[in-house]
C-alpha cells in the first residue's frame, strides 16, 4: 500500500498560530454536482472566462489590505473597509461553494480530520469566523481576518498521517484562495498552497500515469461508484469493490488540470471538478472500504494524482487574483517550483498585466523557469521579448536584465532586437 510521505519542515516564520475554534457535504452531493458538470462538458460545454483580468480595476483590486510584498504596493485600505470577495468561477458549485452546504462541508472534513487535532480546530476557527455564502468574515467577531490567518497557518504546520486527510486540507485552502474576501489571506493560502505543492507534487509525480480516460468514461466512473455505495453494505462484495477500485482509478487518471487555452483565469473554472473529485474520494462514506488493501491502495493513488493538480491549478489562478500583492506572491512560488503550465501561463499573461510591480515580479519568475529548464526558455525568451517596449522603464530594465542571464547576449534594448535575435539562433541556442 502507498505510504504516506513525510512532509517537508514548514516555514516558520508565518502568522500567529493561538487562534482556535471541522467535516465533506454528504457525498451524494458531490456526486450530483460532479456528474451534473461533466454531463454537461460530454454534450459539449466549454470554458468560459469568468471574473475579472489582472489589474483590470475590478472592486476590490486594490481595496482588501495586505501588507506590502517586494516591489509591490500595498493596498491603501484595511481589512475592514472596502474588502470585496472574488467572483465565483463559472461552473463553482460544489459543497463548500454553496453558502450553508459550505458549513457541511466543513464540518466533515473536521470529523475526519479528529476533533482534538490542530487541523480540526482550524477548520472550525475558518468555519466560525466566515459568511460561506460570500467568504466575507462575519463582522461580530472580533479579529477575525487575523484569527482566519492563524487557521490558514496551522493547516500548514499540522501534520497529517493520511492522504484523505491531506486532500481535504488541500480544497479548503484552495477555496480559501480564490474566495476569501480578505486578499491577506488569499495571499497566506498562497503560501501555504505552494508548500503543499512542494510536499505532494514528487509523490504524484512518482506513481505511474493510468490509462488514457475521457469525460464520459469518468462520467461512468461516477455513476457507477454512486450505485454501489447507495448499497447498504456496498464493500461486501468482492465483485463490487472491483468495480469500485477500476472507477477511483479512472478518476484519478484523468488530466483534470489540462487547459486548451493558457489564461489563469480558466484555471479559476477547472478548479470544480478535481476538488470536488478529491471531496469524493476522501469522503467518511469510503472510510470502511480501506479494509481492502487494493481499494485503499487506489484511493491514496486517486487523492495523490488529484490533489496534485488542485495544488497546481490554485497557484495558476491566483495569477487572476484582483489584488496586485496576491498575484506577485502566485508569480514568485510559481518561479520557485516546477508546476507544470506556469511558465504558458505567466508568458501568455505578461502582456495584459496593468500593475508595472506585478509584471516585473512575473518576469523574474520567467527568468527562474527559463533558467532551469531549456524547453521553457524558449518560450520565456520571446515574452520578455515583448515588454520591452514596456512604457515603464523599470520593467524594460528587468526584462533586458533576465534575457542577458537567459541567453548570455545583449542584441539591444529593443524587443525587435531580441526577437530576430531568436528567430536567428533559436535552433542552434544553448545557455552559455
């Protein structure tokens, strides 16, 4: 049976941990929603963009508090002024986005974690001190964004002895980070995010990919675990826990994070699905189907595989946060790991960054990727490329700054410059 990996030493310099005061929707409902979504993606659906472009302006941008991050700005108003909640993703309606059923949710999720163990208090202190209807923190309690922050921190200090467990934490934090209406919190999430992210993405990336799947073979998948455990004994049969065991393993073979268009925006729209997966597989309702070995062997498969892509996908959206700090901190652990889609990601989205502070926090994000890896240059080089005809004359200096690191030349200031510079010697290119 898969083990359950160590988890790396946690940043210890993060907010206050003595904050204290959590339990998935009933699993039926992640079911109708997950199969109510994907019948939908199997006649055809598609992904719209929803919520606002980065720096558009949109309220809030700049109105929910922070304190200042590298070269960014912070915003001028606290916490308690003009906070506004990010909007919900197209498609966002599984439990925990779904106001009171948000409160199920959680509760579960602090069932299974243990009452008298820290991520169970944490998720209560996230419970007590939100309006799950918008992520906005209930006004009557005092401290509240601060007590919230202290929750986020120890989600990431606990540890956890079970990946069902750790796939939970996992979609709280992810939820937390696009939805809190707090952007020092989303900030936090981020953070915490990216650790987990350097904990599970080896594992996942050491077990070995499934079969090819398609949306109806998952919708299948689906269907089939929701009639058998609509059983009163659903793991008695040998033959049904087969069944059960084929399915999880579909589900967690599927490319959920597979984007046809890089915009961190639709990473936003992905997020439903494979969190509402990762609820599923960690559900109480499977708890008693870990006796068998196999079936416990692919569900720990299944959550690892998933949870992985909800970690990569999180930080990818928060590229599309409305708080100028928030999308920096999303760029600079993206510079710092190898999530896989980031550098189309940030090189597709450079351009239409408004904030000059956010943009030359991307580009050296670009430079960090492009340095490590030879594929990705190629197509970091050409989106440094085109801002240096930034009208900002420190992002110019940046993007002159990591092209010299990246390809050891200096063709000129200008992007035409560098652009027939690698259009000439892009076949032939090695980093000195």
């Amino acid at each position: 049976m898969l083990g359950h990996a160590a988890a790396p030493p946690y940043p210890a310099s993060f907010p206050p941990e003595d904050n204290r005061v959590g339990r998935i929707s009933p699993l039926r409902s992640a079911f109708a929603v997950l199969l109510s979504a994907l019948a939908a993606a199997c006649v055809g659906g598609g992904e719209p963009v929803t919520g606002p472009s980065p720096g558009s302006g949109a309220p809030g941008a700049q109105g929910d508090g922070g304190p200042p991050r590298e070269g960014v700005e912070a915003p001028t108003a606290g916490e308690g002024g003009a906070a506004t909640t990010p909007p919900a993703p197209a498609g966002e309606t599984l439990g925990f986005e779904l106001g009171e059923a948000g409160s199920d949710v959680l509760r579960e999720i602090s069932i299974l974690l243990g009452a008298d163990r820290r991520p169970a208090y944490a998720i209560d202190v996230i419970r007590e001190v939100h309006d799950l209807k918008d992520y906005s923190h209930r006004v009557r309690i005092p401290d509240a964004v601060e007590r919230c922050r202290g929750a986020v921190a120890d989600l990431g200090r606990s540890d956890y002895t079970e990946w069902d467990e750790t796939g939970m934490v996992v979609v709280v934090l992810s939820t937390l980070a696009l939805r809190d209406s707090a952007a020092i919190v989303r900030n936090d999430c981020v953070r915490v995010l990216a650790w987990f992210f350097d904990w599970v993405h080896p594992v996942a990336a050491g077990i070995p990919p499934g079969g090819e799947t398609t949306e109806e073979g998952v919708l299948n998948a689906l269907k089939a675990m929701e009639a058998i455990l609509d059983k009163e004994k659903p793991f008695a049969e040998a033959a049904d826990r087969l069944v059960l065991t084929d399915a999880v393993s579909v589900l967690g073979s599927h490319p959920w994070s597979d984007m046809s268009t890089p915009d961190p925006r639709l990473a936003r729209n992905r997020l439903a699905q494979p969190r509402g997966v990762v609820r599923a597989l960690a559900a109480r309702a499977f708890r008693d189907g870990r006796d068998d070995a196999v079936l416990a062997d692919s569900l720990d498969r299944a959550i690892i595989r998933v949870a992985d892509q909800v970690l990569a996908l999180s930080l990818i959206a928060a590229l599309a946060d409305p708080a100028a700090h928030v999308r920096a901190a999303a760029a600079r652990a993206l510079g710092e790991r190898a999530v896989p889609g980031a550098v189309e990601m940030l090189a597709a989205s450079l351009a239409r960054e408004s904030e000059s502070s956010v943009r030359i926090a991307w580009i050296a994000a670009l430079g960090e990727l492009g340095a490590r890896d030879e594929e990705g240059r190629k197509v970091v080089v050409p989106a440094l490329a085109g801002v240096l005809g930034d009208p900002d004359g420190s992002v110019r200096r940046a993007a002159v700054r990591e092209l010299a690191r990246l390809t050891g030349e200096n063709p000129g200031p200008e992007s035409t410059d560098w652009q027939r510079w690698w259009r000439e010697n892009a076949p032939e290119y090695e980093k000195p």
